[in-house]
C-alpha cells in the first residue's frame, strides 16, 4: 500500500491580526497540502485599533474588542494551542512552549516544517520610570478602562500631554528603502488627542487647548509623510492643540508632568504616552533576527539565511512603521510564500511584488474621523489626508466585518477607505 504522504507542518506563532491573518491566507493559498496551527497566549484576538473610541463613546473594550479566536480558527480547520513560546531553535525546526491554561505546566518541544513569527512586540512602558504611578495610556482594555476612570473621576481639567517614547529600531539586514523611525507608530496619539479633545468638550471639561502632543522626531506621524502632517498640524493648530517636536525620548514621568531626553519637560496633569515596542525577549540573539530582536526578512517576509522561517506584523523588522494595515498587508505575502513552497501557486503567481502603503482610520470624536493613505515613508508619491463623517463610518464598518467573518475581511475591505473618505473638512 502507498502511504499517504505527510502534510507540511505550519507553526504560526501569535494569534492577533498578524497571526490570524498569516494562518488564514496560507489556508487560502495552499489548501490541504498544509496542516496549521496557531499558538498564541490567549484564546481571543485583541481588536486593539478601535479601543480608544470604545471607551470615549462609553463602552468597555474588556467586552466589545474581543473576538473568539478558536472558533475563528476552526472554521478553517486551523489548531489552535494557549501557550506561552519560550525558546525558538531555527536549526533544529523546532518551539519551545509552556501551555499556559492552567498553572503548572512544564515546556513542550515541537516541531515545524514552516515557522511564522508573527508576535507582535512588547510595549515597554516597564521601562518609562514614573509609568506606573503617574502615567496613562490605551494600548489594551485594561489601561484604556482605567483611563476613562481617571478622567470621569479624578482629572480636575488640567494641561495634558499625549506623545511616543523613544522607538529603538534594528539596523542589522534593513534594506535602504527603509527609513529610520523615531516612534513606532504615530497615529494613535493623533487619533487620541482628537477624540479626547472632543470628549472633554462634551463633559463639560476643557477641550483642544489642554492637550499637547509631543513626538521624539522632527515631525510627528512622520510616516505620513510631510503634506500630510502640514495638513494635520495646521488643523491642529486652529483647533488649539499645543505641539512640541525632537523631545528625543522620555526620561520619566512625574506627578507633575514628563521630563524628556532633550532637557526639556511639559507640565500636565494627564500624561497619556505610548513606549518604546520592543522585540519578545527570546528573540534577541537568534540567527534570523537583527540587533535588537526583530525578525529579518526580505519583501517576501521570509528570512534570507533560514528560508522556512517568515515574519509578518510587529515582529518584522520590516514592519516600520508597527502599522496594522501594513501587517495585513504581509500576511498576503507569507500565505503565497509557503503556497509556492508546497506545489500549491507558481513563482509568477506568488512572487507578485508587494509595495507598502500606510492606511491609517483614525477616531476623531462627535461622528467624525480622519483617513490617510500614503507611500512616501516607502519611496513613493501618495500622500492623502480626508476628515469627515465617511471615514468614521468606514472605520466602524470595517470592525463589525472583521468579527462577522472571524478576521476574514474581502480584498475590498481596505481600498473601500480610498474612494468613500470624504474630503477634508475639520
């Protein structure tokens, strides 16, 4: 008798957007010839994007950001595995993890014929002395819930600083394409100081001209590239909202304010911040990763020295900015990859050139959001900046599909922001 032969073997490591989407598109590309599984810590996809707006439109993320991640998983007949990855041995194929469900659980050591990273990063706020005690942010359920406490509780409607520490990027296999960033992401601070303006005006508690956002770059949202940014600043500007450039990186925060790298500091009463994202710990000093702990890879998101190794999302070193458009962007990428390396797509059809492009929705409070579409981070020349009541609409849209379809959202998901954003109107 024949025997039937092995399927490859596909450990995708992370379960959020980079994950899910890496575990569903080579579903998609490579069919049956594949058995997936994906470990993640947690049985359920973070919807980190929409956090802020939940909270200042009086709803609890902890509740409505949540998605289900077996059953998503399931439905693609894709494993899912609770457990926290420990070691990574890229000569050997195979992960070290400790299942994490219950207490007590010793380590497994598994293998793969394909590994993906796709783990996102640390948010290093451990690391900002005085966080803990005087400083805020929105980057989970749980720091944006006891943000929301302070301001309906506590804030007394002082200065308010929002901005990014310091990010530290790999140099070590970047292409020169690739530009060097100050912050990792700039778009949720522009997002919250937007909509936190609006919310104090609707209590009753001050409005634009409390909020100061800072950036350690020269110029915030650099990714934007700098049409963009003008527009935002001068719009900003108007509204009232303070604005100071090059602060370096944050020293630490005080109950008085947040002292910088550059000598400087702001006086606030609510400082909002958002860290360093920095590689998970087990990363750094492995072959395939750079100086600092993200994973290396070429446009087609496989690793140049370890060619059954790929990344997508955060944990790419490629990924710059940690963006979630250009994560899902990758994870098209990878899926075709391991398509192509298991018979299931050709090279023509899988080595499609893939070119980056920024798209960022962000809330703006009262019905209203801003969109962005650029490629000038990248080389290229699209710089685009609408506000309005089309975008905000296209942003909770955009989530409701996503649970709907457990991740899956058409190829029309995104480029439906293009042509439905609304001009610019403040």
């Amino acid at each position: 008798m024949s025997k039937t032969k092995q399927k490859t073997r596909v450990l995708v490591l992370g379960g959020n957007f980079a994950g899910l989407g890496a575990a569903q598109k080579i579903r998609d590309h490579a069919g049956d010839a594949v058995e997936i599984t994906v470990i993640d810590r947690k049985a359920y996809l973070d919807y980190i994007p929409n956090i802020p707006l939940e909270i200042f439109e009086g709803r609890d993320p902890a509740v409505t950001m949540h998605m289900p991640l077996v059953e998503a998983l399931a439905e693609d007949d894709i494993h899912f595995e609770q457990a926290e990855i420990e070691a990574i041995d890229v000569d050997a194929k195979t992960v070290t993890l400790r299942p994490n469900e219950r207490p007590g659980a010793p380590t497994y050591v598994q293998p793969y014929d394909k590994l993906v990273i796709a783990l996102g990063a640390r948010l290093a706020f451990d690391e900002i002395e005085g966080f803990a005690e005087f400083g805020h942010t929105v980057s989970d359920a749980w720091h944006a819930n006891r943000l929301i406490e302070f301001l309906k509780t506590e804030y007394k409607g002082g200065p308010i600083a929002i901005g990014s520490a310091r990010f530290t990027q790999g140099h070590r296999g970047r292409p020169s394409w690739l530009p060097t960033a100050l912050a990792a992401c700039e778009g949720p601070p522009v997002e919250l100081a937007l909509s936190l303006a609006h919310w104090l005006e609707e209590n009753g508690k001050g409005g634009a001209k409390n909020i100061t956002l800072f950036t350690p770059a020269e110029m915030i949202a650099e990714d934007a590239g700098e049409k963009v940014v003008h527009q935002l600043l001068q719009a900003a500007g108007e509204m009232g909202f303070g604005y100071k450039n090059r602060t370096q990186d944050i020293t630490r925060i005080t109950a008085e304010g947040i002292e910088f790298a550059n000598g400087e500091s702001l006086k606030a009463e609510l400082k909002i911040v958002f860290p360093n994202w920095k590689p998970h710990d087990f990363l750094l000093g492995l072959p395939i990763s750079d100086e600092v702990g993200f994973i290396v890879t070429g446009i087609d998101m496989r690793n140049p020295d370890y060619p059954d190794v790929f990344a997508c999302g955060d944990a790419a070193a490629l990924t710059v900015p940690k963006l979630g458009a250009i994560g899902h962007q990758e994870t098209e990428v990878v899926g075709r990859q391991v398509a192509k390396d298991v018979g299931a797509l050709s090279a023509n059809e899988a080595d499609e050139p893939w070119h980056p492009e920024v798209l960022c929705i962000g809330d703006m409070g009262g019905g209203k959001a801003f969109y962005i579409h650029a490629t000038s981070w990248f080389g290229g020349d699209i710089q685009e900046l609408r506000m309005g009541r089309l975008p905000y609409a296209q942003k909770l849209a955009y989530k409701e599909l996503f649970f709907r379809n457990h991740g899956r959202v058409p190829n029309w998901g995104v480029p439906f922001a293009k042509w439905s954003a609304e001009g610019i109107a403040v």
